[in-house]
C-alpha cells in the first residue's frame, strides 16, 4: 500500500517555517499517523482522508491500486447520498433568500393545475424524510434491473420520478414518520427546479457552489483524466461513472477532497460567507427518529452528540465509490474521506471516517 501525507497548499509553506523554527510538533504528526491508519483500514484501490482543525488541513492519500495520472487529492470523487447535504443547504438559501418557504406543497410545483390534497407533502417534508415515500418508486427495480449493476439509476429519468411522485398515495400523513428516501430528496429536485422556474444544477452552482467557491465540484463525470475511477465490491473491476439519472439532488455530486473541506468548512464558520444564514440553518434540529434512537436530524445533517458538543455528519455510495462528510463546531474539526471501493459486508469505510470524527479530539 502507497501513502502520502498532504498539507494544504499554503499551509505547506506554513508547516515548512514552523519545522525550521522548532514549533511544529506532535499535534500534526498525531493527526498524519490517525490519517494513514485510517487509509490502511479501508483497503481500497484509492483513498483519501482529509481533516482541517480551525483551518489547518491535513490530508493523507494512498491505496491498494496504483497511483494515478493525477495525484489523488485532486480527482473529484462520487459521494452519492452525501449529496442531500448539498441539496439541505440549497434548499435553506432559497428559503433564506426569500425564494421559497419550504412549506409549499410539492405537487403543486410539480403540477400546478392538480388539487392540493388536505395534508399535502411539502419540500419540508421531503428534505427531512417525513413525506411518507419509500426508498425508491415502487416501479424502479423493474425499470432498473437490466442495468443493476452498471447503470440503474440512469435508466429512471428526471420525468419518471416526477410522475411516480404524482401517482404515490402516502401511507401515513406527511410529517407523522421518518423513512429515509432516495425518492423524496429526488423529488425535491424537480419541485424546487419546477418552482423557481431554473434547472437544478443553474441553482446549486448559483446559490451554493460559486459562492463557496467550489469549482472541483459537479454533477456529472466531465474528464476521465480527472474524475476518479471506483471498483465493485473485488477492488479490481472498474466501474462506470456513476448516472443519476432523475436523483440529481438526492445523490449526483462528485468533488475534490479540497471542494469538500471547503464545503465543510463553511459550516464550521458561517460568518462573512454569503451563505451565512443558511448555514446556521441547516445546523439546526428539526426532527429525531425516536424516543429510543439518538439520531437528530437537521435540513442538512444526521446529528449525534459526543462528550464536547454535536457532530454533524452524511455518508454516501455509488456502485464504485463512498464518501463521509462530518464536521464538530466544538472541536473546530472537519473531515472528508472518499474511497474507490464499493460498500461490502463488514466494510470499514464509513466505520473508520465516523470514529475519527468522534474521538474528543484527533490529536
């Protein structure tokens, strides 16, 4: 296995006088040792962990393949489901702009001309997993199926799971349960692209992406020479770039491990970012599952408590690849992990990346 340990440009330099000048010490070689651990334990063909404490980066790259024409830390890497925290903080900015209230009711956006049920599902709903929508549309596993292994997502267009949304009739009444549901936040694309009259990648690279200043970030593989390359469950088989198909919002995301500290940073630190109260926003607590679960959940974010305060974190897959977002304001500490593996029995990916967030501290 090949590793390397990289500070963030600018931050190189820094490290590089603090070396010279006797003050550099054991709290950045702790946190390497931790990174390189961590890179071990997923067994991977690539991986990279990446950590930034009150702006500080560190990142440890390596893996079990050889290294790649470009250097790890800079391929932009699928992070599926950990997209919803993108799309949480899209939705919070529309509604903090003034754009939306949250409270409209889907269908409506969808099809304006349709009857407003008496409890409709609103975006509220379908951003915090109370709309009462499984997983997926009943539908998809047929359509899927021929390309379940290479392609399911891209064979249910954006206009199927609009109309598979329209025809669903909800088991409990919206806001009542929480189910998590690839679906929802789908649907929450289109009825957020259908109200604002603007296709849903122009309003995440408008009200998200340029202002945090994401441009490692996309929706669609643009460059073999730089999108990162995943592997089926044997770490050997490539797979293809991952299509969304019509779950753009609920899973399409794909970014650098840089983008993805900056996203993260962000929220540890609101303040003068023009997406300020947005990100105050989506730190907030709207939901928990359950008298007997801990999970606390906000626009955004799954939300579990340590010792010292939250921690704020999503995990996310595609068929070749995983991702961990997380960030802890009490500590001042962000992580991103991204792995080319697909998830398997007892893998350590997301294990991993959540214990290195958790610790009191990663010192």
């Amino acid at each position: 296995m090949t590793g390397r340990s990289t500070p963030w440009p600018g931050v190189a330099d820094e490290m590089e006088h603090a070396r010279a000048g006797g003050v550099v010490g054991t709290d950045d070689e702790a946190v390497r040792k931790r990174l390189e651990r961590a890179v071990e334990a997923v067994d991977a063909p690539d991986a990279v962990f990446a950590i930034s404490r009150s702006g500080r980066r560190i990142l440890h790259c390596g893996g079990t393949g050889p290294p790649p024409p470009v250097p790890r830390q800079d391929l932009r890497y699928e992070i599926g489901s950990a997209s919803k925290a993108f799309t949480g903080l899209l939705l919070a900015q529309l509604i903090q702009r003034g754009l939306l209230t949250g409270g409209e009711p889907a269908a409506a956006c969808l099809d304006p001309a349709r009857h407003t049920d008496p409890d409709p599902v609103t975006l509220a709903h379908l951003i915090t997993h109370t709309a009462g929508l499984p997983a997926l549309p009943a539908d998809f596993y047929l359509r899927a199926l021929p390309a379940w292994r290479t392609n399911p997502y891209g064979r249910y267009p954006a206009e199927r799971v609009a109309e598979a949304f329209l025809r669903h009739h909800p088991r409990h009444r919206p806001g009542t349960r929480w189910h998590y549901s690839n679906f929802g936040v789908a649907v929450l694309g289109h009825a957020v692209a259908a109200a604002t009259g603007t296709a849903w990648e122009e309003l995440l690279g408008a009200h998200v992406l340029r202002p945090l200043g994401l441009s490692g970030t996309a929706l669609a593989a643009e460059d073999p020479k730089t999108d990162a390359v995943g592997y089926g469950k044997d770490g050997r088989t490539p797979t293809l770039p991952f299509d969304a198909g019509g779950f753009q919002a609920a899973g399409a995301v794909r970014a650098t491990p840089h983008d993805l500290l900056t996203f993260l940073e962000a929220h540890l630190d609101p303040a003068g970012s023009p997406l300020a109260d947005a990100l105050r926003a989506v730190r907030t607590p709207v939901l928990r599952r359950g008298l007997d679960r801990r999970h606390v959940h906000t626009m955004a974010w799954f939300r579990h408590p340590t010792n010292g305060g939250p921690m704020y974190f999503h995990s996310g897959a595609t068929l070749g690849q995983q991702a961990f977002l997380g960030f802890r304001p009490d500590t001042g500490t962000a992580l991103a992990a991204v792995c080319t593996r697909r998830f398997r029995a007892r893998d350590a990916f997301v294990a991993t990346a959540y214990a290195l967030l958790a610790e009191a501290s990663v010192e």
